[in-house]
C-alpha cells in the first residue's frame, strides 16, 4: 500500500484532563471529543502517529523521536499536582523517525534523532495519547516544536511529514497537540473572549470546508490576535501535512465539543484524507 498521510488532526493536552477522573465538568465535552477522534483514528489502522506537541520546545533543531519503544513516567513540570506521574508504555518506529528527520533535512532545515533512553515524555505528548489510543497499541513518533521557527518553515516541516509517508510506504496519522487560542488567565474555567472565540471557531469553519490553504493564510493573523499557543506553529505543521492534497479528497470533523480552560479554546479536530 502506498504511504500517505490518512489524517491530520488538532488535540487537546489541557493538563485539567491529564487524569481523567479528576477532570472538571466543564472538559467533560472535550474528553468525550478526545475519545472519538481516537476512534476515528483507530478505525484508519494507521501505521505511525506523528504527534508535535506544544510542550516540548526547542530553540534550534527540530528533534524526532527514534526510541523503539517509549516508557515512563510523565510528570507536568507546569502543574506536578494535575500530573504527578502518570505512566506510558506504547512502541515507537524508529524507522519512520530516521526517514522523518532526513525528510526535514530536504526541506534544508535543522532536524536530529532523539534516540536517548533517558527521554521523559512532556504532557503535551502523554494526555492526547491517552485518549487517542487508550490500549497503547499504535506506534507513535513523537517532534518537538522549534522556537525559532517561522509559521512557514513549520507549514514546511508538515510537508516534511507527508514527504516521509510517501517515502516509507506507511499510512500516517499526524497530530499537532495544541489548544487554538491561548491568552491565559488564572481561573481555570475561563473561556476566551467572546471575539476569540468567534476567530476559533471561523478557523474551524474553514478547516471543515477542506479550505487549507485559505487556513493558512488566516493563521499569520489569527495567532497573534488570540495568542494560539506555541504561535500557531504546530497547527501550521498540521496544515502542511495536508500540502498537495485537494479540496475534494479531505473530510474535515470536529469531535465533540470545544471547551475552556484557562482562557484558552481546547478542540479535537480532524482532516481526513480520502
């Protein structure tokens, strides 16, 4: 079967829903949303998920995860109350990660293996996953986010991605966890501003058209209006996992409902690719 990307798609890491059940009422609409795009996810049987989180930062590199398996403990270093130690255990593909870091070399960029024993999950990494594949069955390879990146050098590490698919023959699951806008306050059930909101969901709207290059352009604006976190950077990879791909051949979905926290707007959202 010819490698391809078979999704790209936004989750929700809110540290509130780290521990499921102590999870405010308020995320209840997320979680359930987190949960069915895991169920879509699982019903494509994908070979890899390729997941950038938020919350793994670096300056320079981008780096990729190339263990063969991961295994530990995640604790938030943000918020070590809401996630104390919470345990994984799920393969990796060093394969795939060796060909995404070459991959990311052709686009000219700085890219590295992360192939340390020692690696320790961020929470941006562990909370999607725990609700995306609850049984820790399919093989994940995770990125960092490259602070010093631009929105157009993360739209063309999300080539990258579709670029590594291709080459490696293996359907692919991409995943930017990231909440959408991201200007917080202290109070945890605080949604963003009504004006916030409405660019969200007008973000949202386009995505469900199939309307990527349209997205793209829109996020230069609509993330320094709202804060999106990490500055849109790995939405910009979400959308550039689906550069190539026409309008008619993606089917766009919202799971669930989109919620607060911290005045930041949490969605799960996904493109599928026919």
């Amino acid at each position: 079967m010819a490698g391809k990307i078979a999704m790209s798609a936004i989750a929700s890491h809110s540290p509130r829903i780290g521990i499921e059940a102590n999870a405010p009422d308020f995320l209840n609409g997320v979680i359930a949303g987190e949960y069915a795009l895991g169920r879509a996810i699982q019903a494509l049987e994908p070979d890899v998920i390729v997941l950038q989180s938020a919350h793994w930062v670096t300056t320079f590199t981008w780096y990729v995860t190339c263990q063969k398996r991961h295994c530990g403990h995640c604790v938030s270093d943000e918020l070590p109350d809401l996630i104390p130690g919470m345990p994984y255990d799920r393969p990796g593909d060093p394969e795939f990660g060796a060909a995404l870091v070459d991959a990311i070399k052709g686009q000219g960029l700085l890219a590295g293996r992360n192939d340390t024993p020692h690696y320790k999950w961020d929470y941006g990494t562990f909370v999607p996953l725990q609700y995306l594949d609850p049984a820790q069955r399919i093989p994940v390879v995770t990125m960092g986010t490259c602070i010093l990146a631009d929105l157009d050098e993360c739209y063309r590490v999300g080539q990258a991605v579709r670029d590594a698919a291709a080459s490696s023959g293996k359907r692919v699951v991409f995943v930017a966890s990231s909440a959408l806008s991201h200007r917080l306050v202290r109070n945890p059930a605080s949604w963003p501003t009504p004006e916030h909101q409405a660019l969200d969901r007008q973000f949202i709207t386009m995505l469900l058209a199939g309307h990527t290059g349209n997205a793209r352009r829109f996020l230069d604006d609509y993330a320094k209006e709202t804060s999106v976190e990490m500055g849109g950077r790995n939405i910009a990879s979400m959308l550039g996992a689906l550069d190539g791909v026409p309008a008619a051949a993606m089917s766009g979905a919202e799971y669930g409902e989109y919620g607060p926290s911290s005045g930041a707007g949490h969605t799960n959202f996904a493109i599928t690719v026919q």
